[in-house]
C-alpha cells in the first residue's frame, strides 16, 4: 500500500489513533477518517487497528497518499499573521504556550476560514512535535488562550478545566447601567444548536447545560457598565448569552446584543464585540508549577474605554 509512514514520538504515546489522524488529516471529513480506519487502509505496524487503539512510542502509522496528497496544499499564512501571533505570546515553555489572541483570529479552521492559531503557531514553531489547543474561545473574543506542548500537559489541563481549577476571567462592556451588584447566573444553556433566534425560551430541561457565571462591576455609567467576569463553567456563548438575559447585552455583540445600540458605539469608534479574555491562572499538578497570565487589552478597546472615561487594567 503506497502512503506515508508516520513514527510515533514520545509526545502521542497513549493517544488514541482516531485522535491522532484528526490532528494529522486537517480538513478531511471525520466519516472518512472512520472508514480508512474500518477498511483497513490505515494501519499501525502493518495491521488494522480500531479506532479506539492507543498509540505506543515508536508505532508505525501507515497513512495513505490519497489522503495526504488531498492535503499537501498548506494554508497561505502571511507574514504580517505570523507576526501578529508571535507578538502576542505572553509566555512560553516546555510544556504550554499562552497568547494575548487578537480578535478577529480564529482558533481553529471552519467553513469560510481557512487557518487558525494553532495552523499559525505550527507555520512559526515546524520543529515543533506537539502543538494543541487546551481550549477555545470565540473568533471575535480576544485575550488568554492556552496551548499544551505536550500530550501529557494537554491531559492535565482538560481534567482542570473539568473539575474547574483553572480560574478563567473576563472584562466585558456591557449596555447600560448595571445595578444588580456582584450577581451570580446560573441559568442552564442549550447543549445543542443553543438559541436559534437570540435567547432560548422554552425546551426540555434534559437537553441543557449548566452554566455558570459571576458578573462584577468595576465602573458604571449611565451608559455602559465595564463588568469582570468569571465563569465556572465554559459553555458556548455563555457569558454573552447570561449578560443579555439580565438585559445588559456585551457591546458590539452582533448575535445577542443590541443592534441599534452596537451601530452607534461603531459610529464612536468601537468596530468589534468588547469581551476579552483577560487572566489565567492555574497550577499544574505534575509539577506544582503555578500559572498566572493577564492579557492586556488592545488599543481599540483601551481607546474606546478612554472615550468614555472607563480606563481600567485588564485586572
């Protein structure tokens, strides 16, 4: 069978194959990666293995050509990408990488979107063995984002993230004049295709997600209330979603916000949704390494908030 062989490394040893050729066959369909899987046409030191199979330092993974010839065409990444991605890197060591991720940046390809962080930071890292995101958070969200170097740190991070140990916050500008004080949401999100027009109203319970999110006012006008944010939970759109649902839409958030409201802040200056990632922290339990990011904010939002004579650090 012509294709090509892969060695497996130290950094993939116990990672599942059907993982593994996921990472390696961006862009190709998961069904067909099952069926190559099924049919034998992708093997590990020349036998068929089922998709469950756990990968073991220096196996052979045989992919065929037709799949990699489909993906010999690399992203066109330009410089002036890299460079912004490499200029926003808060820390790096063996073990994880943390960016300030400019808005406007994906974190990972999509339909109308050709690359994203971790396609960057492999074209400026390709001696790198093992780059993947912790992760996610929303193309136009900007701040704190993690990547684990290695397959062990990744493994570590998620069971943090699962048992909520690692401490997430947010800034976020929000419509209007907050008055609720510090306030807790705990309204359940949609697990599936939440909210197909603006917030969701109805449903079976069974089908929901907890979610859960503190709100935090640093500075309030009539106007415009800058909240710090922090969330237990890390659900899709949820700081969006429960900061609309208390009536205090974030500002310049084009799905759940204020269309009327985000078109006037655009008129003074404010051209993306303000929401930002602003600090990390965490310790790692292998090492007991203490971990602790703050993401400052960009010129457009610092610029925004100086207008407004809201001027704040991102902690």
């Amino acid at each position: 069978m012509n294709g090509s062989t892969q060695i497996i490394d130290s950094s993939r040893d116990g990672q599942r194959i059907d993982n593994y050729l996921f990472a390696c066959l961006k862009g190709v369909p998961k069904s067909h990666v099952y069926r190559l899987l099924r049919t034998g046409k992708i093997r590990v030191n020349g036998k068929r293995v089922k998709q469950t199979y756990r990968l073991q330092e220096d196996d052979e993974v045989l992919i065929p050509e037709l799949r990699m010839s489909s993906l010999a065409g690399k992203p066109n990444i330009s410089e002036r990408v890299k460079d912004q991605i490499e200029s926003s890197i808060l820390h790096e060591d063996e073990a994880i990488l943390a960016i300030n991720k400019p808005a406007g940046t994906a974190v990972h390809p999509g339909t109308r979107v050709a690359y994203g962080v971790i396609e960057i930071l492999r074209a400026l890292r390709p001696a790198a063995p093992y780059l993947e995101l912790v992760h996610r958070i929303d193309r136009e969200t900007s701040g704190c984002l993690l990547i684990a170097k290695n397959r062990k740190t990744l493994n570590e991070l998620h069971e943090l993230l699962r048992t909520q140990n690692i401490k997430k916050e947010y800034l976020a500008l929000l419509k209007g004049e907050w008055k609720f004080g510090d306030k807790i949401i705990d309204t359940a999100l949609k697990a599936k295709r939440e909210f197909s027009e603006g917030l969701h109203t109805g449903g079976c319970e069974e089908k929901f997600k907890t979610a859960i999110t503190k709100f935090s006012p640093r500075k309030v006008s009539t106007e415009f209330s800058l909240m710090k944010v922090q969330i237990g939970t890390g659900r899709t759109h949820q700081i969006r979603i429960h900061a609309a649902q208390c009536g205090h839409p974030v500002v310049g958030d084009q799905k759940y916000g204020d269309y009327s409201f985000n078109r006037d802040c655009k008129k003074r200056g404010l051209k993306r949704m303000f929401l930002h990632a602003s600090n990390l922290s965490f310790q790692l339990p292998s090492s007991g390494q203490k971990y602790n990011f703050t993401a400052q904010l960009d010129m457009e939002l610092k610029g925004f908030l100086k207008g407004l004579g809201l001027c704040v650090s991102a902690r």
